[in-house]
C-alpha cells in the first residue's frame, strides 16, 4: 500500500512534468511573435533585407520540429503499450502478406526470369504464355565475329530452347525467398546440338576468313608489296562447348564471340618478288582463248593493275591468287555467254587457273586458256533414231548410251528428249590450236591446216556402210607405227578363231567403245597376205577407220601432235569451222 505522502510526491513530480510540457509547447509561439515584431520593424527601417528576415523562421522551424520528435519520443517512452501496439500491427500486416503470397496462385511480386522478362503477380500459366511471347518476339543474340562485324539470330535457329512452363514453376517455386522485395530465376534453357551444329556449319563461309600470303598493288604509279595477314576458322566444337556451358549467361548477355581459329599466312614477306611484280605490272597481262570445236579465237587483254591483284607471294615465284581470280572468270564466262551464236560455252575454273597459274610462274605476260562447251539435250524429230542422234551430234553411239542409263534408244517418239554430252568428252589433251585437220566423208578427202593455210590434202577411206566412221570434233589421242586389229569377218564359223590384220602409221583420233580406238593409218595387211580393199583409196572400205596410202600416212603421223583437233564432215554433220567450212567449198569447187 502507498501511504499519502508518496502519492503526494507522486502528484508533485506528475504536475512538474505537465508544467514543463507547457512550458515547452507555449515557448515557440512566443519566440515566433518576437521574431516577426522585429521583422516588422526591420520592414519599416530597410526592405533590402528580406532574406536576413526569413532566417530566424528556418530556425524556429527546426527547432520546433527537433522539440517535437524529442516530445513524441519521450511520450512513446512513457508509454510502452502505443509502440508495441504500432509494432505489432506492422508485424502482423508482413506475416499477412507474407502467407497470402505463399498460399497464392500466383507467382510473387517483382520475379523476373533473368534476360526474358519479368513474370511477378502472374499465374504460372500466364507467365509460361508471356515468357513464349517474349521469346517468340523479342529475344535474339548477337553472334559476335570480330570488333566490327555480328551476325544477329533468334536463338532458335541456333537451336537453344526454352521451356516456358518449366521457367514459369521455377519462378512460382521461389516461395519465401521472392519475399518482400522480389526476385530473379534463371530461365529453363536446353541445346540442341545437330540443330546448333547445322547453323554454324552454315555460316561457316561468312565467317572464316582465308589467310593472305605477301601481296601487290600500284600506289602513285609504283609497285609496292603487301605482307602477308593472318585469317581465322570458326572452331565450331569449341563454340557448341561453351555454348552448352553457358546458356543462361547468353541469354542475359544477348551476345556470345564465336570461337575461332587463327590461320597463319605462308608467305609474309613481299620483297623477295617485288621485281617479278614489277615486270608484270609494265604492260597488261593478254588471256587468249581457243575453242577447238569450231576453231575460234578470243583475246582478252587485262589492265596491269588488275592482273597484279591476282598474284602472291608463293613458293619460289609469284602464284595465281585462286580466290582473287574468281570473279575475273565469271565476267569472262559472261562475255562467252554473251557471244550469242547457240552455243553454251565457258572456261572450266580449275583448268583456267592452272594455265594462268603456269604463265605467272614463268614470268610470262600471256595465258593460252581453253574454252569448253557444255552438255546439252536433243529432241527427237520424226525419222530420228539413237544411231542418228550419234551422227547428228558428232559424238561415239556409245557416249549417248552412257548419258541416256536406262533408256532404249531403239524405242524414240517424236517429242522424246535425249541428253547429249558435251563435245569436249572426245577430246581429253591441250588443243593445238595451229593445226587441224578436216576429213570429209561425203567427198572421202582429207585437208591438213596448219596456222590457216593448207599443207596437206589427198583422198582417203573411211568405214564401210555396217562399219562407219563417226562424224564429229575430236583429236589425235596415240600414235603406234604398227597397230592390229581384228572383225568378225576374220573369224571362223565357230567364232573362236579370229584372224588379225596390221595397221601402218597408226593415230587414234576416237573410241567406238571404251579400249577400242578408231583412227588413221596407212596400208592394212591382212591375214591372208592381201591389202584391205586391194590397196584401193577413195571409197568407203575400212572398219571404221580413215586409211590412207601408207607413204601419205607416213606424213600425217610425224606431223600430227597429240592434241592436234581433226574435224570429220559428212551430210549428218555439217563443219563447226572456218576450216571445215573451206575445206569442203574448196573440194566442191565452189567459192571461197
């Protein structure tokens, strides 16, 4: 029990503290009338010191706001039941809000799915049909290639996939953890390695970079070497290994290098051929151009500073630059095409580099290319048989056989279309273009031409009407001073023994099927001691070959080179040549 004068006390201490707190709270008003009597006396004495009166309200301010934090503190401390409650309904609003997101079906507040997008206050479906939009839409990766070039896809080409629901359960599943203030979830990512494989492989030839040995260009009129740079290769198992490591940083990122692999150049130094550049660079580098189907030239003449982009330093000497060469080749290939006279022609790339690869080592200023002639087809017209095609097209029976696998050629309608291979398949070696020579069946006379005039003429035999000699372009392929060569007319009834006859002088001009050779030669000497045909010249007796007398053939053979261009004429196959065309007006006395 307290007795009457602790309560006494108690009052006294309790009348104090209200007193002060008075005191305290009539203070301020009465410092602020005073400030504001002396601010209006300052207004009448001096306007121009406004800012100076504005001062002591900032201060009674603050010092009235400090007063009152110390006042609600001592109040709060007097009375410990207001801030526990104020304590207690804050702790119970989290706890609230706590197990309403837990027990949601949504997906907590500010989750973001790291690089795609945030998914926070969605249910899992929805954020798994946002997360697909986004992907779908909005989200692709820089392929990075070097400091100045990218490549830019989305990353399904590149065969990363995302897995929306699974993402959007990972997001939901953070719980706890996303509370109060959010969170972030790593996408659900996989790789597919034949799809990623397959696009890199594809973008292979915009990537690498071929290393470039010593080279040359004209600068103010002089030759000046180039060093040799370096290239690079895409490592595309060292790409797909980091990839698969890193999906979700690539994701964030947008943006992964591609690994790639330095190629060194061979040849770095320019100095050692700057004179061999020079000498190229003094007049303009001459292409020529032969067609040994119908006997026609084509010149180009390439501008120096061109040619010499073509070459580098190589092994030795100057090579040809293949890469640097090839876009020369297409425009060439469309000034032949432009030629428009029916016939599809080119120049085969390998073959033209190599001749012009061959003249720069030399040091030479001129390349002799061969212009070839592509495949075509035939349709048959009315009258027209497997046989006839052969003649007409001035090719073996057996090459349009092989180009037709799996057709009867003794079964033709009219409309039928035949493939017909390229005159260029009977003529393997390096033409010669200064020589040729024209046999004309019809007339059963032989012309040899060398560089445009006439060096040799005189009649011959051809192949009998069930054996006959093959019209068309084709070369001398062998010489044999004495061949053989047998028929079933030399066999016995049985077909088991067969005779042999000898052949002088012998060229091989074409194959009537693959081993078996067709061609020139003089005299033939039978089994039985006689000559073929009685050594009679100018009508059709051999089988298949083109015989003359054995002195003449003598002639032919050390003349002809392998290579040498023979044009065989008849009414099925009219002449392709300038040559041809003389030779035959010539024999028929008409004009020339």
């Amino acid at each position: 029990m307290i007795d009457r004068s602790e309560r006494s006390q108690s009052r006294k201490r309790t009348n104090r503290a209200r007193a002060r707190y008075e005191s305290r709270r009539r203070r301020p008003q009465s410092h602020v009338e005073r400030v504001d009597r002396d601010d209006s006396a300052a207004d009448a004495s001096d306007n121009d010191h406004s800012a100076a009166r504005r001062w002591p309200d900032r201060e009674a301010l603050a010092a009235g706001t400090t007063r009152t934090i110390a006042d609600a503190w001592w109040y709060l401390r007097r009375n410990p039941m207001v801030w526990r409650s104020a304590a207690g309904a804050f702790v119970l609003l989290i706890v609230v809000y706590l197990l309403s997101s837990l027990f949601s079906a949504a997906i907590p507040r500010r989750v973001d799915v790291t690089g795609i997008t945030g998914v926070g206050g969605l249910s899992v479906a929805a954020a798994a049909d946002r997360l697909e939009a986004v992907w779908r839409d909005d989200i692709t990766l820089e392929l990075i290639i070097d400091s100045g070039h990218t490549i830019t896809v989305h990353p399904d080409a590149l065969g990363i996939q995302l897995d929306a629901p699974a993402t959007a359960q990972a997001a939901k599943d953070l719980g706890f953890s996303a509370l109060p203030f959010g969170g972030a979830v790593e996408p659900v990512l996989s790789l597919d390695f034949i799809v990623a494989q397959s696009y890199l492989l594809t973008i292979a030839d915009e990537v690498n970079t071929r290393p470039n040995d010593a080279r040359y260009e004209i600068v103010d009129g002089r030759v000046v070497g180039l060093p040799g740079e370096a290239g690079r290769r895409l490592d595309t198992t060292t790409t797909l290994d980091y990839l698969s490591e890193n999906l979700p940083l690539v994701i964030q990122r947008g943006r992964f290098e591609l690994r790639m692999t330095p190629l060194q150049a061979d040849f770095n130094d320019p100095l050692p051929y700057i004179e061999a550049a020079q000498a190229l660079a003094e007049r303009p580098f001459e292409l020529q151009g032969y067609d040994p189907v119908t006997n026609q030239f084509f010149t180009w003449s390439v501008p120096s500073h061109i040619a010499l982009g073509w070459v580098r330093a190589g092994a030795g000497s100057l090579v040809l630059d293949e890469a640097a060469f090839m876009p020369y080749i297409d425009r060439l290939n469309e000034m032949l095409q432009a030629e428009d006279d029916g016939r599809d022609r080119y120049l085969q790339p390998d073959g033209t580099m190599q001749m012009i690869d061959t003249a720069i080592r030399a040091g030479a200023s001129r390349a002799d290319l061969r212009v070839r002639h592509r495949s075509y087809t035939y349709e048959i017209a009315r009258g027209d048989s497997g046989f006839g095609v052969a003649r007409r097209t001035g090719l073996p029976y057996y090459l349009i056989e092989q180009a037709n696998s799996g057709r009867d050629l003794n079964v033709l309608s009219i409309g039928d279309v035949l493939n017909v291979p390229s005159p260029d398949s009977v003529m393997p070696h390096v033409p010669v273009p200064h020589k040729r020579i024209i046999v004309d069946l019809t007339g059963q006379y032989l012309t040899a031409f060398e560089h445009g005039e006439v060096v040799f003429e005189w009649s011959i035999s051809s192949g009998v009407r069930n054996a006959p000699t093959s019209p068309g372009v084709f070369q001398i392929l062998s010489h044999s001073e004495k061949a053989f060569g047998s028929s079933n007319t030399l066999c016995d009834s049985a077909g088991l023994v067969c005779g042999q006859w000898e052949m002088n002088w012998f060229m091989g001009i074409y194959e009537v099927i693959p081993g078996l050779e067709n061609g020139f030669h003089g005299s033939v000497l039978l089994p039985n001691g006689g000559l073929l045909g009685d050594g009679a010249i100018g009508t059709p007796v051999t089988f298949g070959c083109v015989m003359s007398p054995d002195e003449q053939a003598r002639m032919l053979y050390e003349w002809a080179d392998i290579g040498t261009t023979v044009e065989i004429i008849s009414h099925e196959y009219p002449p392709t040549s300038d040559l041809g065309r003389y030779a035959q007006q010539r024999l028929r006395g008409g004009d020339v």
